[in-house]
C-alpha cells in the first residue's frame, strides 16, 4: 500500500487533498489525481530515455571488443522492441479511451 510519504509515487496534490479532508480516504485522493500520478510515471520515462539517448550520441566504440559490440547491439536491439511494445499498449489504450 502506499503511503503518504512515498514521495515518488503520491503526488503532493493528492497529499494536500488528503490532508484537507481525510474522510475522502487516500485512495480516493488518488483516484481523483490519477492523472497526475500518470504525468509523473511519464516524465520518469522520459527523462530516462532522454538520458539514454545523450550517451548514445557521445558513446564511442572504439577499442571494444566484438563480444561486448554483440551484448550492446543486442540490449539495443531488446530496448527497440519494448519500444514497440509500449506503442503498441499507448495505442491501444488511446483506441480503447475512445470507445
């Protein structure tokens, strides 16, 4: 369960909801701020991915061996089909919402 410390996953929206009026419970705050814990989950992503994609830029080769090129085209290769995958989930939510 979460709690209203766990600062990475309750939003401080929903702990000044909460706090405000406890009666309303702390799922319910969540549930009414569910949007923003989602924003949240998505700016994490990104700034990863982004994060990923700087040191694809400046990463250098040079110098490795063929084994650990093959272990880095693969974990590419694998980071591209979750890739995919999570289109594929995005669009099929988004064909869902629309429903």
């Amino acid at each position: 369960m979460r709690t209203l410390g766990d600062t990475k996953r309750v939003p401080d929206e929903v702990v000044d909801e909460y706090l405000l009026a406890p009666e309303v419970g702390l799922r319910e705050s969540q549930y009414r701020h569910k949007d923003v814990e989602e924003a949240h989950k998505v700016g994490e992503l990104s700034t990863k991915v982004n994060a990923l994609a700087r040191e694809f830029r400046t990463f250098n080769p040079r110098g490795m061996s063929m084994d650990n090129l093959s272990k880095l085209r693969h974990g590419i290769d694998d980071l591209l089909q979750a890739g995919q995958d999570l289109e594929v989930k995005i669009s099929d939510a988004l064909r869902k919402g629309d429903r």
